[in-house]
C-alpha cells in the first residue's frame, strides 16, 4: 500500500491544481485511439440526465480530442 501511495504522491506532485477544492488534475500520455475509445465509453456524461459539470466535461474532452485528430 505504502507503494501505491508514493507513486499517487509522484503522479499528483507533477499535475495542475485547479483550485483548493477542486482536486487535482493528473495527466495522462496515451494514444489517440485509446483516447477515443475512452471517450465513447464517456458518452453517458453527455447525455440529458447528466449534471451540467459531466456535460461540460465530456464536451471540453471531446473538443481537445477533435482538435488533435484534425491536425496535419
């Protein structure tokens, strides 16, 4: 356990915080089909029963994955 803890400590020291209460954001490095994929299995957060902060999630990811998938 104390090993997952180190390597949740590394993982978190290197992202972004938001703000005091909004968590930490860690990054990620993956393909861009596993991207996809991770995202039409997140198609739920999009849907009319959803909160507005998932909807607004799902679109902010869907964009930045659009946007990589568009460039040359």
């Amino acid at each position: 356990m104390r090993a997952s803890r180190a390597g949740t400590a590394r993982a978190t020291a290197s992202s972004r915080r938001r703000a005091p209460s909004a968590g930490v954001a860690v990054r990620v490095t993956a393909p861009l089909a596993l991207r996809q994929t991770v995202l039409n299995l997140c198609a739920a957060l999009a849907s009319d029963g959803s909160a507005l902060a998932g909807r607004k999630a799902y679109g902010t990811y869907a964009d930045r994955i659009a946007a990589v998938t568009r460039m040359p």
